[in-house]
C-alpha cells in the first residue's frame, strides 16, 4: 500500500507512461467515454455540438471538403467525419475504439452516409494515402509524446497530397496557466466513471511549468484490480508548435482561430494548426 501511494505521489518524467489504450478501451471507461462524447451538452470527452458545428463551419469554409480526401484521426463516434461526409467529402474515420466506431458505424447507415470506419491504431498502422485534409481534433496531438507527435507528424505528411493539409487543435500555454495542482481521492471518484461497482479513485494534478506540460493521474483500486491511468497534455504558443511542426519537414505552418475564424488572438484557448507539406 505504502509502496504504490509514495509512487503515486511521485513526479514521472514528462511523458514516462503512457496508459491512452485503457482509457479508451477499457469495456466500462470506454462506454463511460462515449456517453460523455455524445452529449452534445459538455466537453468532457468531445466538444458540445454548438463547438463541432463551428468548427467544421470554420474548416470547410477554408479547405472545402466537397469531393476531398478526408483522414479524421481518432475520429471517435464520428462527430466530424459525418459533418465531413454531409458536406460531400470522401472520409475515412480512424480510430482504435471498437465501441466508438461502432456507434459511428451505425450512426453512418441511419443517415445514409458512406464513411469508411477503420479500427487501427494511428501511431502502428498505415495511413490512407492521396489525401486532400488529414484533421486530428481536441487536443489528441498535445497528449501524445514528443516521440509519438514526430510520428504522427511524418506519417500524415507521408498520407497527404503535395498540395494536402494537416488541420489540428492544440491547447495554449494559456490554458496552462490556469491549471492548479491538487491532489484529491473519493470513493466512486466521477461518479462512476473508472469502474462499474465500488472503488476509491485518487486523482493528482502535477504540472512541469518549464515544459508547459499537464499531468492528471489517477489511481483506481476496486475491490479486485487496481490500476492508473495517466492523462499528459503538452500544451503550446504559436511560436512553441510551429517549430515543431517546421522541425517534421512541413514547408508551412499557419496558426488560426476556429470559433472567430480570424486570427488567434491569444488567452486560455485552444487554436488551430495549419500544417503544409
Ligand atoms: C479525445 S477523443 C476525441 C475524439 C474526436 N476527435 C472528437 O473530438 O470527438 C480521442 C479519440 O482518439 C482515439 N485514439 C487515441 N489514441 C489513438 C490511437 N493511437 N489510434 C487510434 N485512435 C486513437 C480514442 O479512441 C478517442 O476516440
């Protein structure tokens, strides 16, 4: 006990775990997770539905998706790629999970939408190729490691047109700025959300103010397993993911502001990445 609580409490180098498949895969979290995702109401695991419908406003209106290629990474219950593929778009929706995709799945069939579901993992499997827009939304980049952003980087690189566009969402250092640590624990801590009978669940928020990077970890003790999930967020400037992008090889990057549709003006937001090949 004493042993797992001190480790708990202890600080991880940046992105040392890596716990993403639990979160989204874990039978009961996973369920958790989409009923969260879709209720249009809050921005738990998704944007509310006003936000997503901004969005893809915001984003047609620059790369008009009628007749494009569309990759969504992580595309989850399919918010985006069924408002890409009402407005025309060839889509492909990537995502490793199974109960997510099944709900976009039947979701596509209801509204008559022909989107191709692919269950795979982002950062194993290969790419669609030949495409017009590759988009990866709410933050997926900033939880990955640098390791894996690289990867993710060059792989769409590889997937797009030379004349193709990388269009994703990061957090701002502002909203790092309003991150405080705390450490808490509770029993059934979220409602419910880790597990399906009894548990206590320990949360603890660190921050690494040099690196502008979120850590929320949690503990899970149910009456027969206990585990943790780790919950990184590398969050950004302009200046901070445009070297990052440019360090991949990508010949431009354009940063924007996707509710205004103008340019970022700032603040505890988050803002999109234009990346060229
Ligand atoms: C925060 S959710 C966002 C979903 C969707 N983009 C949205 O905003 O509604 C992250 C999604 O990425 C998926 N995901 C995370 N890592 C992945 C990986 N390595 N390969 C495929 N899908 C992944 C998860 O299953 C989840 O559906």
């Amino acid at each position: 006990m004493y042993d797992i609580l001190a480790d708990f409490l202890a600080r991880p180098l940046p992105f040392a775990v890596s716990t993403t498949e639990t979160l989204w895969t874990d039978p009961h979290i996973a369920g958790e997770m989409l009923r969260f995702h879709l209720d249009g109401e809050n921005d738990f695991a998704s944007r509310r539905t006003s936000a997503i419908d901004a969005f893809v406003g915001w984003l047609d209106r620059r790369f008009p998706v009628a007749g494009a290629a569309v990759t969504d990474l992580g595309c989850g219950p399919g918010l985006y790629t069924s408002r890409y593929a009402k407005r025309g778009a060839q889509v492909t929706g990537l995502d490793f999970s199974a109960n997510s995709l099944a709900h976009a799945r039947k979701a596509a069939e209801a509204a008559g939408l022909s989107i191709d579901y692919r269950q795979a993992d982002y950062l194993r499997d290969t790419l669609a190729s030949g495409q017009d827009l590759v988009t990866m939304i709410y933050g997926d980049f900033c939880a990955l490691a640098p390791d894996r952003r690289r990867l993710i980087l060059d792989k769409v690189k590889a997937a797009l047109k030379p004349n193709g566009v990388f269009v994703f969402d990061v957090f701002s250092t502002g909203m790092f700025m309003e991150l405080r640590e705390a450490t808490t624990f509770e029993s059934r801590l979220m409602n419910g959300f880790w597990a399906a009978g009894d548990y206590v669940g320990f949360k603890t928020t660190q921050l690494y103010p040099d690196e502008a990077i979120g850590l929320d970890r949690y503990l899970i003790a149910t009456p027969d397993r206990t585990f943790q999930v780790y919950n990184w967020m590398q969050y950004y400037t302009p200046a901070t993911v445009t070297k990052e992008v440019l360090a991949a090889g990508y010949s431009a990057v354009e940063i924007a502001d996707f509710r205004t549709g103008g340019s970022w003006a700032g603040g505890a937001t988050a803002f999109a990445v234009i990346a060229r090949p």
